[in-house]
C-alpha cells in the first residue's frame, strides 16, 4: 500500500472531504490521502445534521461564519446542480410569537441586510399564514435562498470526483492517528492503526476529536471540545403536511443554538429539533450515551464548568426536555399550537463540537490554527456544512502559503480565524 502522498488530511467529514477536492482540482497530478476512522462517511456530523443549507442571516456582520456562509451557499448550490446532488432552495421563515421577540427578530434582519442575504423580507401574521398555515407568528423574516441538501451525498460526490482526477488519490477507512512525528526533513510521519504514512503537508479537520488531534501533534490551545447532543423528533405522517419549508424560532442570543425547529428534510418528512444538551460521550447518540474518558476530560476541563455556570437555568430546561416528550412538544406549540402530541415520535440524534475557552465561553467563529506546517481546524461548527467549500478554499491557501520554518506569529486569515505557532 502507497505510504507516501503530497497531501494527507485526517478526518473525512465534510470539511475535510471538501478540503480534499479542492486541493486536488488545483494540483490534478499530486497524490492526497484522506484518513477516516470510521468505517463510512457520514457516521458523525455530516451525516447527523439537518441538512439544512443556510443562507447567512443570523452571523455577526464581516464575522468568518458570515463570509463563509454566503460564499460557501453559493459555492455548494453550484455544485449540487452540476453533479445532480439532491437538494431544495425552500426558503425558511424565522418567527416570533411575543412582543418580546420582536426587537431581536429586528437585530436579526438588520444582520442580515450587513450580510446581504438575498431576498429577506418581513412578513406580518397573514403573510407567515400563506406560507406556513399552522404557523401561529406575530411577525416573521421569509429567507428564500435557505434550503435543503444531503450531505453525505455531497461528501460522496467528492470522493467520486478525486478518484476521477488522480486515480492514486484515495480515502482509507477504519484509519486512526495515533502519533504525529516529523524527521529530519520537512517530511511529516503519521502512525495510524493501519501503518504509517509520510507527507510534507498535513492538515486535519476532525471535528469531535479536533482538541485531541492537535495535542498529539503538541500544539498549545486554550480550548477544549465540548459536546452537545441534539435530539430530534420527527413528525408522523398524518403530519408531515403541516410544514412546507423550513420554521426557525428566535435564537436566544446568549446561546449559539438555534432552538428546536421545523425542518422539512431532502429525504422526505419533517423533522423538530434539535435540542442543545451537554454529551456525557463525544460521540453518544441516546439520552444515557456515556463514555468515561470523555466524561472526565469535560468535567475537569475549567471552561466546562464555567460555562455551566453562565448557562446552568438554561442546561436545566435543556436536559429536561432531553428526557420529555411533553416539554419538546410545549417548545415546538410556540409556533405551532395545533400540533399535539400523537403528531410528534422520537427521531435521531448528533452531537455537535463545540470549542469552549478557557473563560467558559463558547468559541462562536470558525477556527483554524497552524504549527509546523500543520494546519488543524478546531472549530467549525454550524453553518460549516454549508460553508465547506469555502472553508477549504482558505485551507488551500494556507495550505500553500505557510512555510515549516516560518516565525511563530498570530494573525487573522482572510475567510477564517487564524492562528500560526
């Protein structure tokens, strides 16, 4: 087996596989290798989100999110009609059903007017009415360049895709990285459960394990993933018609979570969710999922507990709406008051990686550091699906730029938060 490639990239998510065909449009003749753990793409969060193409409205004004989420939708609805990819521009309505959600609606929409997020417009209750019926709003924003998309489809068709460019190019499942090491040269060594590997450009984009990577390759971070589970329910089909596009509350603009919500779904039906509640397993996928390495590791991290300090009211009616139907149900009835309990059943699970700093606070743009000539991405959360393409377009010309035997400096990338040892 070939040991040896021009580009390795660990992790085979979204991100890391959108890194991976762009790199490999721009140098058809180089070799990349891109090591998954896993025995499949899309066991984590590419294959457990909602799918959703978002559009770029809710993110601070010239923020990473902001200009990736733009660009990255575009980029992404380009490549979804080019190679038949299945997705739907069905627009989305964020609503507000009390006074008090009227002045944040407003920051909302202002944000995105700064985003220039096409086509935005209030609508007032007869409006929301024509197009969500059983919604009940006050006032709502209608986002039409949101929509719908798979995926994991969309990772396969780059895989596909690479394999076409460079025939030597290739992914290698069931392959974890145990150890990062460099030689005398500029050469990199990776020893993974299925041998070892070399390369002089290393890049990982692992998501769950994105803290842990960069501290096997003893990069200095004040920060650590916390997971967040999200539960879904879905509606049954007697139901399914009661949502036509997408249906968004709110947000709480002390937590970045979006709120459960109504999520029409590319492969059919509707789902509601997701929650935000604290994962006692990285990469647990039940109410009761637990892993002691992960469990200790989060609770004797101090951003941990200083997060759940800021936030403990909110965790509360977080974890119990984990465990009852009833209290999701009374979440979903703000905006859908007809819907009952018969209309709900319990759906999927993820869990989402969160970069929590030292101050407990969550890390609310996308991040991405370099050492050595290796670059990690340590956070990229929602919309980062999205933006994937976008996001590997700066990798890229990191990727290009950096020198292993640069100065330690820290400075700001053009699309992402960057960082350089």
């Amino acid at each position: 087996m070939k040991t040896n490639y021009n580009f390795i990239i660990v992790g085979g998510g979204i991100v890391g596989l959108a890194t991976a065909y762009k790199l490999q449009l721009k140098f058809p003749h180089k070799t990349i290798v891109v090591l998954e753990k896993e025995s499949e793409i899309g066991k984590h969060q590419t294959g457990r989100n909602s799918g959703v193409i978002h559009s770029g409205i809710y993110y601070t004004p010239n923020s990473f999110k902001a200009k990736n989420c733009k660009n990255g939708r575009d980029q992404l609805v380009k490549f979804a009609n080019e190679n038949d990819i299945d997705f739907d521009i069905c627009g989305k309505v964020i609503v507000a059903t009390t006074n008090e959600e009227l002045p944040l609606l407003d920051i909302i929409y202002k944000k995105g007017l700064a985003n220039k997020t096409d086509g935005i417009c209030y609508l007032n209750t007869e409006e929301t009415k024509k197009k969500e019926p059983f919604i009940e709003a006050l006032k709502s924003i209608w986002v039409p360049t949101a929509g719908i998309i798979n995926y994991v489809q969309v990772a396969n068709k780059f895989v596909e895709i690479i394999k076409v460019i460079n025939p030597n190019s290739k992914v290698i499942f069931s392959c974890e990285v145990d150890k990062i090491t460099s030689d005398n040269t500029s050469k990199k060594i990776i020893t993974t459960s299925k041998g070892n590997f070399t390369t002089e450009k290393l890049i990982f984009c692992t998501g769950l394990q994105s803290d842990r990577n960069a501290k096997k390759n003893k990069v200095n971070i004040d920060m650590q993933i916390v997971g967040f589970r999200g539960d879904y329910y879905k509606l049954k089909e007697h139901a399914v018609d009661k949502v036509k596009t997408l249906v968004y509350p709110v947000p709480d603009p002390d937590f970045p979570f979006l709120g459960v919500h109504f999520t029409k779904m590319i492969t059919g039906g509707v789902e509601c969710g997701p929650n935000a509640v604290f994962s006692f397993k990285r990469e647990g996928y039940s109410t009761t999922s637990f892993d002691i390495k992960d469990s200790f590791k989060a609770l004797t991290y101090k951003g941990t507990w200083k997060l759940f300090g800021k936030h403990w009211q909110k965790g509360m009616i977080e974890y119990k709406r984990a465990f009852s139907k009833k209290l999701f149900l009374k979440a979903l009835q703000k905006m859908m008051p007809s819907l009952t309990i018969n209309d709900i059943e319990r759906a999927r699970s993820g869990v989402r990686a969160q970069a929590v700093d030292g101050n407990g606070s969550m890390v609310d743009d996308f991040l991405i550091k370099e050492k050595n000539g290796t670059i990690h991405v340590l956070n990229a959360p929602s919309p980062a699906a999205t933006s994937c393409l976008a996001i590997a377009d700066e990798i890229v010309s990191r990727a290009m730029s950096f020198s292993t035997n640069s100065n330690t400096k820290t400075n700001q990338g053009v699309c992402c938060y960057h960082e350089k040892e």
